[in-house]
C-alpha cells in the first residue's frame, strides 16, 4: 500500500505568517484612525469647539432692519461654532457699506463675525480703504462695530494716500462721518510737491472758493 506523506509547515514560518497578519492589521487601524484624525481637525480645529457647519466659497451679505445691506463677505472657507456662536473666515474680502451706500473695502488673512454679526474682527495683514479719497489703511488687526459704524485698531497702523504715509499706535475711523484719527506715536511722511503739483493744487483751492 502506498503512503501518503503529509506536509507541515515548519513552526517558524507559521509564526512569521501569523506576525505578518498582526502588522497588516495595525497598519489599517492606523491609517483609518489617522484619516478620521485628519477629518476631524479640518472642521473642528477652532478656538470655539466643534462646528456645527462650514461652508466652502460663500458670500454673504447683511442687511439692516430697513432691509438695506450693510456688510458684505466674501471668503473660501466659513466655519460657524455654536458654543461661542463666533463665525470664522479664511482670507474674508468684502465690503462695510456706510449710511450713503459707500462701499469701504476690508481683507485680511482670517476674519471673525460675533454678536449676531455686529462685530468684526480682522486678524492679519488687515486693509481698510476709502471708498472716495482712495485712503488706506494697514495694520495687523482691525476691529469693527456695526452699530456705531466704528472701525479701530490698538496695533501699529499705517495710513497712505498716494505717496503720502503716516504711521500711528492707534486708528479710529467713523465711516458714517467719513472721520478718522491716528494717535499715539504718530510719524509721518508727505514728500514735497513740485512747482506744478502746486500751481495745480492752487488752482483747484481757487475754483472751489
């Protein structure tokens, strides 16, 4: 009669088998915890806790009890956190829009919406500009409230208008009353106009009087 050998597999390679099974299988737990990880910090990587939703390429605009528009934002990225009920923005670009519908623009690197909408605050690289006499301002934050139409900034700020620049410690602007004022350290540079610039200057001062 003829046997049959049986084959078994050395107790080594059985062991490697069993520890190449072990390291595959942490190997997907951890690529599937890293990913959630992942998906969890892009929408809940906020000071305010965890979102309640976010929006991609938003633009919003918001309007007064007279149905008239005062603030508009435009931004790629919004997230709004109902804990402390703040929006936040990436890079927002937008518009305060005065009592004469004067559109002053505002941008900065992340912006922040509180109290129902009514503050904004601007955090780096924040510009305001004059909608009519093309005055801007520059400055790391800027702050700004719907109801008193106030904007104002406690950092270093630099206001320009064509060559002229000043800088200041403090800037406060009322956009309703087209009014501004910098304070606190303030320096200046207002280059010397040529003849023509003057005789140019003189001649407007002459047919506005």
């Amino acid at each position: 009669m003829a046997k049959t050998a049986g084959f078994q597999s050395p107790w080594w390679r059985r062991l490697g088998l069993l520890a190449l099974l072990l390291i595959l299988g942490g190997g997907l737990t951890y690529l599937d915890q890293r990913g959630e990880d992942q998906q969890e910090s892009a929408t809940s990587n906020t000071a305010g806790g965890e979102p309640d939703y976010y929006l991609e390429d938003a633009s919003m605009t918001r309007f007064d009890a007279q149905g008239r528009a005062y603030q508009r934002l435009d931004t790629p990225r919004l997230v709004h956190t109902p804990a402390d009920d703040v929006i936040r923005t990436e890079t927002p670009h937008g518009y305060l829009i005065d009592d004469q519908q004067r559109q002053w623009q505002v941008t900065s690197d992340t912006g922040q919406l509180s109290r129902g909408g009514e503050q904004l605050t601007l955090e780096g690289n924040a510009r305001l500009v004059q909608p009519e006499q093309a005055w801007s301002l520059e400055t790391q934050t800027l702050h700004y409230d719907n109801r008193e139409a106030h904007a104002w900034s406690d950092t270093s700020s630099v206001l320009r208008q064509h060559d002229q620049r000043m800088r200041g410690d403090r800037f406060d602007a009322w956009i309703d009353e087209d009014r501004m004022r910098l304070t606190d350290n303030v320096q200046g540079y207002l280059p010397q106009q040529s003849q023509s610039q003057q005789s140019q200057s003189q001649q407007s001062e002459d047919q506005g009087s």
